[in-house]
C-alpha cells in the first residue's frame, strides 16, 4: 500500500482513487508509454517515453543531452511527475454532460535521479527489453559500453503515486435514463498486428515464437 | 505550415519533426487523450485529458475547480504543454541499443485560456462528442446551463507547435545486420470493440449505426 498524500489525493472523483501496489503495479507494467513532466526555463514540459517498473521504481531513458539528463546530472535530481494512462472504454450516457471515458492512469511526483552503474542500466534496460516483448533481450546484440554511456535513464522511486480508475457503466441523471438514447460502453483496446520483417532481413529467420503468441487481434 | 521555433525544434532526432499543418492536425485529430503539463505550487504536474481541435485551436475540457481552470480563471491564462502521442510500431532492431517505437506525437507548448461564452462551450463539446462518435451530439440530451457552467474548456492556440514522426525499419548498425536475430516492425492499434449497453438500457434500443460501422477489430 502505498501512503496517500495530499499530492496524490485527486481534486475530482476521489473516490476513483487507488494506493495498492498491485493496481498501480499493473497499470505501470501494462503501459508501454508514460508521460513524464518537469520544469525547463520556467515552463512546464511533458515528454512521452517508454516505461518500465522494477519493484518500487520507475525507469525511464532518454539521451544524455536531453533536459532532464542535465539536470540531474548537474543538481543530483530532476523533479518530475510521471503519468500513465490507459483508455478502456468510451462512456456513453444519455446527456452530453455524463459522456467520459474508462481508463487507468497512474501518476508519480518525486525526485528522479540518474541510474549511474553500467551493471544496474544493463539490468533496466534488459527489463523494459522483456517488457516490450519476452524472451528478447537474451536474443539481441546487448548494449556495447559506449552506448551505455549514451544512455541516461532516469529512476523515480514511487513514494507520492496513485492510480485513478473509472469503470461500470454511464452514470445518467434519473430523468435521462428514460430517454431513447442509446447509452453504454465501447470498450477500446490497444492490439498487437502482424509482426513485418524489416527489408534487410536474412532469409530463413522465423519470427520468434514470442511474437506470433502475441498476434491475436489480427 | 506552423512556424519552427526555439521551443518546438526537438533536442534529439530534429529530422524527426514536422510543422506542416496537416501532419499537426492529423495527430491531433487521431488521438483521444492528450496529456497537459502545468506548473502548481512549483512541481511540474501532468494530467489526462479528452482533446479536440477545431482550426488551429485545442480544445480540453476540466471542472472548473481544477488547478489549470482556477489559475486561468485568476490570471487570464495557464501556462501549459500539450502532448499527444500515438505508438504505431515496436521496432526491433538486432542490437538492443538501436530497440526504438515507431510512434507520432505533437507537443503544443503556449498559455491556455477559458472558453467563456455558453455558445463558445457547446461548439466545443458539440465537437469532442462528435470525435468520439459522428452523430452522437445530435441524438444525446444537450447540456444544461449550469451543466455549461460546472465544465471548464480551456483553449490552446496552436502557435508554438510541431509534430515528431518515426517511421520505418530498425536501423541497425551495418555490423549487427548480419546477426542471427529476427528484425523488423510489430505494428500497434487501437481498437473498438462490440459496444456493451448499459444495465438500465430499454429494450428494443438498437445500436447506433455509427458504432457498428466501428466496430472493425472485434
């Protein structure tokens, strides 16, 4: 469980907020993207950037030369807040005001500071590998040091997070629901398609047999 | 063609970005969510937003006790950064360092405004309704004004704006082209599936057509 706090406790809708570990955990492991915002000249920023969670912390990677990179590497930390959501369904209610969406989202506020050992960026980077697609980072060229070097990733660990969830059906004022009105939900879900050989592929490589178990809305 | 600047020219992978209206539009038209980046009590802060454009504006909507709409109801304006971000592809390459998305964002950065007048309001949401779901706006029961005055819509005018586009294979190094590792794209979709009526629905209240006609990935 994690601590509510003021920071985490919504503005609206409170009572789709969440603080166990394993709603949030599975929100952060199903998302590919988070959503990462911070200060850079005094202006608020938001990057997308794929996402991987080991235990209790977020990670993240970017360029060494990116803000965020520099700022850490330069004060020790950079203050970010990190923001995931999925959409699941539209919500459709008889009146336009109760129409909204189902979703998950997970946001995070902390200090996220740079992963600097080479052994402890191989391990992320092998995680969010695993995360895209299991079984590839035992198959792949790993990375060579100077690319390591290229690489910052970033770590938040989750202490200010909550996740927020709406689901059921529309929630319509009483004397909507008597309207002929069509109301419901349309569920939307983000699929895999069929994987395409890139043009300089040799002959007689198979798809990996991670990948064809994944093609299931094609 | 939107103007390059200095907030919108990327740090990384410049060649990656585009100004021109209809690649700005076009994403922002696709995606549902967007994610808004504000500055409260100092701390970067990041929320999920439904988004829609009409011209060049960007349109979100937020109940009016939200920090964004109170601080634009103090000051005139917010100072934000939009984000909207659709993941096409996982590229995986034959090396782990050159893994990389196939992906199309648009980072919208400017001072958000509240749409004032009740007219202004329902065109806005006139047309998020019908992004979701053409027709829909015409058979639901229209907002209520004090519906109207409960919701803030906050206008972003797309001045400082450009898109960034990955497309196409990995792009491995020449030396890992040989390697025994399977390469190329795994394609992404979002899709709708068969809409679910809602529990109170009336008998003999068919589907509306528009959502059938969506239903394409079930």
């Amino acid at each position: 469980m994690y601590e509510p706090r003021k920071a985490t406790t919504p503005s609206r809708h409170a009572e789709r907020a969440a603080y166990d570990e394993k709603t949030v955990h599975e929100i952060l492991d199903e998302a590919l993207l988070c959503h990462v915002a911070f200060v850079a000249n005094d202006h608020p920023q938001v990057l997308p950037m794929l996402l991987v969670r080991i235990g209790s912390t977020a990670y993240f990677h970017t360029s060494t030369g990116s803000p965020m990179a520099r700022t850490a590497a330069k004060t020790g930390a950079v203050d970010i807040t990190l923001e995931v959501s999925i959409l699941d369904a539209l919500v459709l209610a008889r009146s336009a005001f109760h129409h909204s969406a189902n979703y998950r989202s997970v946001i995070a506020h902390g200090e996220a500071t740079l992963v600097r050992s080479e052994q402890a960026k191989r391990e992320v980077l092998d995680a969010l590998m695993e995360k895209l697609l299991p079984g590839r980072s035992g198959v792949v060229r790993p990375p060579a040091s100077d690319e390591l070097r290229r690489t910052a990733i970033l770590a938040l660990e989750l202490t200010q997070v909550s996740a927020k969830v709406r689901t059921g059906p529309p929630a319509d004022d009483p004397d909507d629901v008597a309207l002929g009105c069509w109301a419901g939900l349309v569920p939307m879900s983000e699929i895999r398609l069929t994987p395409v050989p890139s043009p300089d592929l040799a002959q007689g490589i198979e798809v990996p047999s991670c990948l064809r178990a994944d093609v299931a809305g094609d």
